[in-house]
C-alpha cells in the first residue's frame, strides 16, 4: 500500500518541479488547489506525482503526473486500490491520457467525461481588451461599473489592505447564506481563509478593487505554468453593477503587464453549475479543458 501523506507547504518547491513542467493545464494540478481543496495525500513515486483525493465522497486517484515510464506506476495504483478495498477510480484524464490508459490497458478500463470538471481557459488578450462585438455586452456592465465607481483604483492584494478585504469577504458570504441558507459555502470558505493565512508561502498573487476604502472586488490565483495562470478566488460586492466585469478585467491587464510570456487564463470549472456555466461561457473561453474518469470495467460500481 502506497504511504501517501497530507500536503506540507515544505513540499511546494518539489512538487512544483513536477506540476508546472508536466504539460497539464488543469487547474486540479496546481500546488496552491492541491493544498487548499479537500482532503488530499500525495506521495511521489518513480518520478510520479501520486494522488489519493476524496471527490463528490469517493475516493479517487487524479492521473499521477511525472516523466519517464507511467506504466510501473498506474499498476502501483491499481495495486493500492486492490489492498484498501476500493474500486480504481482516475480522475482528472484529458482525452490523450484516456488514449494512453487505453493503449496500456486494453479494454480494461472504462471512460466517462465529466463535464461539470471541465475548465474554461481563456486567452489574456480578449479579457484584458474586451475587443470585438461578442464582447459588447461586458464592455456595457464594465462602463456601468465605471460611472458608479469613478474614482475606483486597482491595487495588488496586499499585507497592508488584507484587512478590509478580510472584511469584504466576510460580508460577501453573510449575504450569500442569507439569501441561500441552504448553499453549503463551507468549503469554500475554508480554502479561502487558508488562502489569505498562506498567501505568500503558496505564491498566490491578488488585485482588490476599492474607492474610498472600501473594498469592490477581490480576485487571487497563482501560476501553473509559464503560459498560464489559474484564477483561484473572485468576490465582488453584490449591489455594484459591473464588479465582476471589472476585477475580471483588470486582473487580466495587471498579469499581462507583469508576465509577457502568459497566454491564457485558466477561470476553472462550473461544478456543474447552470448559472455559472452560463457566465463562464459569456466571456468565449477559447478552450474548454475535457477531462475524463476511467474505472476498472471489472469494479461494478457506477460512478
């Protein structure tokens, strides 16, 4: 059985090494989610990252990531799934990683996208311009947010204004269990404040929105490779037309200027949510990121 341990913020440097030169572009593959998300152990075999995630309350094992030959590491996994009793379940296949897992394991193995787990990459250039007629309608709530904001700044998330932010946030989610107390935000606000604790030590990077002292809009991600940067938190004040619009902007030209090389931003998935599905959508992505699960045909539970 594989020793897989909790993710220490003493392993980012290590794991980093892996993560951003293994090609993925998925956001499950950053440090910074790895550390904030769920209940997550890790263990590096044979140059692999290996994973053991519970996900939707089953147990998973996100494809290992890594060079040099896969084959010896997925029939450790499958082995490990065997000793703990557990159906082998991968998560997180992109369409080439299905095809391999095909190629190694003949007909072993079942595939099923999942959708509500693909994510929406969007080049830097078209959130930062918002040029062109199918962004029209962004340009409208951005100038919306303009004449009610006027005297707005964009300024880095920062030691200094993490208080008031703090604050907004606290806000932002009183409002929202008010208005669905039956919405569990708790996870959600758990990697959150963990976010801000380790901000530094897990190389997160923020832009916060604020006029006369009060905080607008909040956004923080972090790098997962050289061309792409994944945007991990957003909150904007409910009752300002545009806010969104306009941190969403903004932190794309704050990245542009400050990074040359990056080519997309990585905005993450929908869970499965209609309504940010739809939102997502609205800004063009131009790249949905498929992702797969496969399980072992002869383990008979559905997923």
């Amino acid at each position: 059985m594989i020793d897989f341990s909790k993710l220490e913020l003493s392993q980012k440097a290590d794991f980093d090494r892996i993560l951003q030169h293994c090609g993925q572009r998925g956001c499950e593959y950053s440090f910074a989610n790895l550390y904030l998300w769920g209940r997550q152990r890790a263990a590096l075999l044979d140059g692999y990252l290996v994973l053991f995630s519970q996900f939707d309350r089953r147990s998973v094992y996100p494809f290992p990531v890594g060079q040099g030959d896969i084959k010896p590491v997925l029939d450790v996994l499958i082995a490990d799934a065997r000793e703990r009793g557990i159906p082998c379940c991968f998560s997180g296949l992109l369409k080439e990683e299905c095809d391999l897992l095909e190629q190694l394991y003949p007909g072993r193995f079942r595939f099923h996208p999942a959708r509500e787990s693909y994510d929406y990459l969007y080049d830097i250039n078209d959130l930062a311009d918002l040029r062109g007629r199918k962004y029209q309608r962004k340009r409208n709530h951005l100038h919306r947010f303009q004449d009610a904001c006027p005297n707005y700044t964009a300024e880095p998330l920062s030691g200094e204004n993490m208080p008031a932010v703090q604050e907004m946030v606290d806000e932002w989610f009183a409002i929202r269990r008010r208005e669905d107390p039956h919405e569990d935000f708790h996870l959600e606000r758990r990697a959150l404040d963990r976010a801000f604790a380790e901000r530094e030590r897990l190389g997160l990077e923020g832009l916060i929105l604020q006029e006369n002292g009060r905080i607008l809009a909040m956004t923080m991600g972090s790098a997962l490779s050289e061309d792409v940067f994944d945007v991990h938190f957003e909150k904007a004040q409910l009752d300002i037309d545009g806010a969104y619009t306009a941190i969403n902007c903004e932190f794309a030209r704050y990245l542009r200027d400050r990074y040359p090389n990056l080519r997309y931003l990585n905005r993450e998935d929908d869970m499965g949510m209609e309504g940010l599905r739809q939102a997502k959508l609205s800004y063009h992505p131009v790249m949905l990121l498929e992702k797969y699960w496969a399980r072992l045909w002869e383990d008979a539970d559905e997923i």
